[in-house]
C-alpha cells in the first residue's frame, strides 16, 4: 500500500532524522535555514525509496513540495503560544496529503462507514470523552469539597489535568475491555491508587477522599458499564 510506504517514509523523516538542532535551527531562522530545505529534501528521497517505482516519482515530487508548503507555513505563523496547535495541525496536513494520494490510487473507500460493529465501538469511544466528564461533574457538583485549610492540602495542579486523565483512563478501561483483557482493569485501579494515595494522605481530609474516591468509581464504572453495552 502506498499509504503505508509513505507514512513510513514521514514516520522517519519528520522524527528519526530530524535532530533537534535542525529544528531549532528553522524555529530561529525561519524560511532562511538551509536545514527546511535538506529536511524536504531527505523526505522526497525518502518516499521515493519507500515507494521503489520510478514511475511514481511525481508522488514523492508531491510529497516533498507539499511537505515544504505545509513547513513553511507553520514555521512563518506559529509563535510560543500557537506552537502545540501548529505542530498537530502540520502533522495532520501531512497525513491528510499522503491520504490524498492513497485515494488517488483507490486504497481507500468509505465502506467502513458502512460497519456497524465499528460504527458502535466511535460511539461508546467519543462517550468516554467529554460527554461523560460532563456527567461525572454533575452527578458530584453537589458533593465539592472545599479545603479547611489552605495549608493542608496540595493546590497546585495542571490546568484541566483530572478532566484528561479522567479521559485518558476510560478509553484505556474500554480497550482493555474490548480486547478481552480484564486484568488491565485491575492494573488500571491499582495504578491510580498508588498514585493518589500521596495527595490524600497529605490532605488529610475525609471529604475529599470520598469525592476522589466516587469520581474514580463512576469514571470506571461508566467505562466498563459502556464496553459490557457495546460487546
């Protein structure tokens, strides 16, 4: 597949072989470092290895030119604040370019939208996410402790860090599930414990080791209750 050949040839030339002085390199000179234009240049001769056809040079033509485009462009807009968006946005632009040109070569249909089974896995996966956050936070706005004392209990946290861990671990309760190994369940628990008997014992508050206690519950309950429901 040509897919599969040219995310190889990305995979390696926009990671394994781009040192960090290369990027920083572009970060500070822009347009003017010759390290964008030997990074193109690695990536065309890349997928034009990978491919192993010389009649399809034009595709690692199109490869090179577009990954330039896409570079350029992120490099001449992003600053400090927009750097982790532009990053995600770039890759995807490159992903979106080597799906086009999959397409182009009929590797792709939209069959699967047909798939029921699958369409039920996207479902109960996107449930998982924000909406179920939403409902884990309603069901325990009524019961929020509020710190007795601002000197007992640990205030400092990432910004929005329980939401996406609280994410992070249903997806990884339901996969367990749907590939039929429940003891990552179990190790799933286990590791959230150890991890959040520290915070609890410095807290020292009953209160707030209920509420952690009913939210972790109800995130795994809702987990494990979603993947019975879609098996």
């Amino acid at each position: 597949m040509i897919f599969i050949q040219l995310i190889l040839a990305h995979l390696l030339g926009d990671f394994v072989l781009q040192p960090n002085s290369w990027v920083s390199d572009k970060e500070n000179k822009k347009l003017k470092s010759k390290y964008l234009y030997l990074h193109v240049l690695i990536h065309t001769i890349l997928s034009l290895i990978f491919l192993w056809n010389l009649e399809l040079w034009w595709v690692a033509v199109l490869v090179g030119i577009t990954h330039f485009i896409i570079d350029a462009s992120k490099l001449s807009f992003q600053n400090i604040k927009t750097k982790k968006r532009w990053f995600f946005f770039d890759q995807a632009l490159h992903i979106a370019v080597i799906v086009g040109v999959s397409f182009y070569f009929n590797e792709f249909d939209f069959e699967f939208l047909q798939d029921q089974n699958l369409l039920k896995i996207a479902m109960a996966a996107l449930f998982l996410t924000s909406p179920a956050s939403i409902f884990i936070k309603i069901l325990l706005s009524s019961w929020t402790p509020v710190p007795e004392t601002q000197t007992d209990i640990q205030t400092e946290s990432l910004s929005s860090a329980g939401k996406y861990i609280g994410i992070l671990e249903r997806l990884l309760v339901f996969t367990f599930i749907m590939v039929n190994h429940w003891e990552g369940v179990g190790f799933m628990v286990a590791a959230k414990s150890v991890f959040r008997f520290s915070d609890l014992a410095q807290a020292k508050q009953r209160k707030l080791t209920e509420y952690v206690l009913i939210g972790t519950l109800l995130s795994f309950g809702m987990a494990v209750l979603t993947g019975i429901l879609i098996k």
